[in-house]
C-alpha cells in the first residue's frame, strides 16, 4: 500500500521504499512485542446523499459515497511518542484550525460521515488479502482508487478522495481526523500491483 507504510515507520525492514498490503497489516494487527493480537475490526458507512452530491460537483454519474473505520490495535506501541501537528504552514489548515464556525462544521462532517446510524456494514481484518478484498483490490471501473486518510491513536479513517472541490472537502484529513489537534499519520494511499500479482 503506497504511502499507507507510514503508518508503521518500522515496517521497513529492508530499506524499502514500499511494503506489502500483507506484511504491513500483518505487522499492526500483530506487532512483534504486541499484548494484544486479534484481527481488526472495521466499520463501512454508506452515504446517498453525500455520493449524489460529489458526483454532481464532478460532473460525474451519481453514485454512494462510502467512509471506512478501521479499528487498530497496538498503534502507541508501534509508533512510541511519534504524533503529528497540523500544518500550520499550510492555508488551507489553517482556514480550518484558526476559524471556531469552521472547526466546528468540519467536525459536525465527521461526526455525520462517520456516524453509527450511517453504518451499513461491519467486518474484521486478518490480513491484508482482506483488506484488498474489502477495497477491492484499490481500483473501480478499471481505474485505480486513491484514498484519504487520518490515522489516531487506536482508529484508521478514510475515504476514497477526487478533484472535484466537493470530493476535495469531503475528503480531507482534518474531516477524518475529526479536526484533532494531533494524529500519528495523514496522507493519501493507493494500491499498486506487481508483476507476480501481488500488491504494494
């Protein structure tokens, strides 16, 4: 999973730029040192109405809009004292972190995304041929997906993200993060296929 390995800075074991989809769930959901070992379990919440909305401000063919949560067990344990500030750098956080109305709107979003009535299916994760299947594979109508996502402390969000300024907003991270002044990770995350078939 490209990107998704700087969830686990210490997965890269060999100096390699990318891990596999396999290896690096594995090694979250049993961290060598680990107390707790089980799968994860994961959470998909379905939105109609949020996916008519991308759609038309993508100018594309409607279709549901979906949010993932994922569970994750051992992550203070992975990462030590390894957070995340916001950017404060960056303007666009800023316009978020700095304003209260927008603070609050964007977590009111998360809240709603995210919400126990939205939740349309539930699941655990074993492995990351799971993870593949759950996502299927990272691609959809042929094209690979790309997803956004926030990582805290005991929960992985994300979402499947686009260019539209709608699926912009609905996918940003401070949305996944629930505007928290500090996670692990943030970033952007896609499967690649190898030559053998297998993912990265």
């Amino acid at each position: 999973v490209k990107k998704v390995e700087n969830l686990a800075p210490r997965i890269k074991k060999n100096n390699k730029k990318d891990v596999p989809v396999s290896g690096a769930l594995a090694y979250i959901i049993n961290y060598e040192q680990g107390i707790y070992r089980a799968p994860v379990p994961y959470m998909y919440h379905n939105h109609k109405f949020t996916g008519l909305a991308r759609s038309m401000g993508a100018g594309e063919s409607a279709r549901i809009y979906g949010t993932y949560q994922v569970k994750m067990h051992n992550i203070p344990q992975v990462f030590g004292s390894h957070i995340q500030h916001w950017n404060k750098s960056y303007d666009s956080a800023r316009l978020i972190f700095d304003n209260p109305i927008v603070r609050g709107t964007v977590a009111a979003q998360h809240n709603h995304l995210y919400s126990e009535v939205s939740i349309t299916k539930r699941g655990q994760l074993s492995s990351g041929k799971d993870l593949l299947d759950l996502l299927k594979s990272g691609v959809k109508g042929g094209k690979p997906r790309i997803f956004t996502y926030a990582l805290t402390d005991d929960t992985w969000y994300f979402s499947e993200t686009g260019a539209s300024f709608f699926v912009d907003f609905t996918s940003k991270h401070a949305m996944h993060a629930c505007v928290r002044e500090y996670v692990r990770y943030a970033g952007e995350f896609q499967f690649q296929r190898n030559n053998d078939n297998t993912y990265r």
